[in-house]
C-alpha cells in the first residue's frame, strides 16, 4: 500500500491508501447527523448497498437522507430479508424502497441512530477529469461533495474565484450539537462568495454580506448545498492523473 497522491496533491487526506486505482477510507461516523459524499465509485452502480456493509446489521435503522431541492427524502437501512429485499425501507418501515444512489459528486445527509462508527468507504479513485455543472439561475440548491477523496478548504477542493464567477454563490453547510448530545441537526451554516477584498480578506461572506467569514474547510467525504443564482453557468472542475 502507497499513500494515494501524496505528491500529486497536498490536499488529499492521509487516511486514503490505494493500490493501483482502487482505495478506501475510513470516515469518522459519530451518532447522529452528518452530510457526506462519496469519494470513490463504488461497486458497480454507486449504490448505497455497495457503498455501506450492512450485512451484520449494524446500519440497522439509520437513515440516508436525499435532498430533492425542498427537502429530504428519507430511506431507512434494514437488512431483515422479511422487511425488504433491497436492504431499505421508508422512514416508518412499512414498505421497502430501493437502494439510494451516490454516485461521484453528490452530497447526502446520513443519520447515525445506533453507536457512534466509523464508514469505510472502498471503491475506485476517480482518476483524470471530473466536472460538475450547475446551470445558471437555478433557484435551487444542489446537495454536492468533492468527487475524489480530497481534503482542505474549498479552494483547495477547485472551487477558486479569482475572477469572480462564484460572486453571490452560497456554499450551505449542515450544522450539528455537539455529538455527545445526540449530534442532532442544528440548521445550516451559508458562506457566500465575495472576491471583493473592500468585503472580505476571507473570500467569503455571511448570508447578508455584512461581514467576512473564515474560508469553508471540509474534512474528507463531506457534503454541503451550493446555490448558483447567477445568470452564467458554474463549472467545478477537479483533475488528479495517475502518478
């Protein structure tokens, strides 16, 4: 085993390894509410059976929560053969749904209702060119993740705005209590682009843009909502070439 990328790019997190094009990552899973993305493909549909073992029960009443640009769409893991056969129900469990898809890019709010755990996350590094295209005006907002296995600001995960096309773009970020009280969802935190230094030394400002916030810094896996209000389109580019 090699540590993946390690000088292909300073942001990739320490605890990916990876042999050949195929690696794994151990992801921090505490009780309650996190927003994660996968950042390998996995298996052979991205399925959240292929992503997540449940196969001794210890997902066992959690839940994957989709967002579908007003809310979430709630699935509940089981994997009793006399509930369901896809490993899912719906949120009460009386009728079997199938297995959510997390596929490279998109961002999902998982519950952890049992004890705290970690997601080991296997699949293929997605090597060469990976886009994610937001249309222009889109009113609604998009739950995304970084496609590849990075770490860092969000700089450093490709979205720069040096020109300014990312201007009035929010970046909304789940927030939770403190695990230990149950990690519950706590509301969301909205930075928004502003490259204007008369703003922000940050590149960021609050939701009303009176006052500058600190760069968003996501760990490994993670999710978050993007809203793209302007009338050009926004292209997230990232590139990592096999070393």
């Amino acid at each position: 085993m090699a540590a993946l990328a390690a000088g292909v790019a300073t942001s990739m997190a320490q605890n990916v390894y990876s042999l050949n094009i195929v690696g794994y990552a151990n992801v921090p899973c505490n009780t309650g509410f996190h927003f994660y993305s996968n950042p390998f493909s996995s298996g052979v549909t991205n399925g959240a059976n292929e992503v997540f073992d449940n196969s001794g029960g210890q997902w066992n009443a959690c839940e994957i929560q989709s967002f579908n640009g007003v809310g979430f769409d709630v699935v509940v893991f089981d994997n009793d053969p006399g509930d369901t056969t896809t490993g899912f129900t719906n949120g009460d469990g009386s009728q079997m749904r199938p297995a959510p898809l997390l596929t490279g890019g998109k961002g999902f709010v998982f519950n952890n209702t049992s004890a705290s755990n970690n997601i080991v996350f296997v699949g293929q590094v997605r090597l060469g060119t990976n886009t994610t295209t937001f249309a222009a005006n889109d009113p609604v907002s998009k739950a995304i993740g970084s496609p590849l296995p990075y770490a860092g600001t969000v700089t450093s995960l490709g979205f720069t705005n040096l020109d300014g096309h990312l201007n009035a773009c929010s970046l909304i970020e789940l927030k939770t209590t403190i695990p230990g009280n149950g990690g519950a969802s706590a509301g969301f935190k909205v930075s928004v682009w502003d490259n204007d230094p008369g703003d922000s030394t940050t590149g960021f400002t609050n939701s009303d843009g009176s006052q500058a916030v600190p760069e968003p810094v996501f760990p490994m896996a993670a999710g978050f909502l993007f809203n793209n209000p302007n009338n050009t389109a926004v292209v997230w580019t990232q590139i990592l070439n096999n070393p």
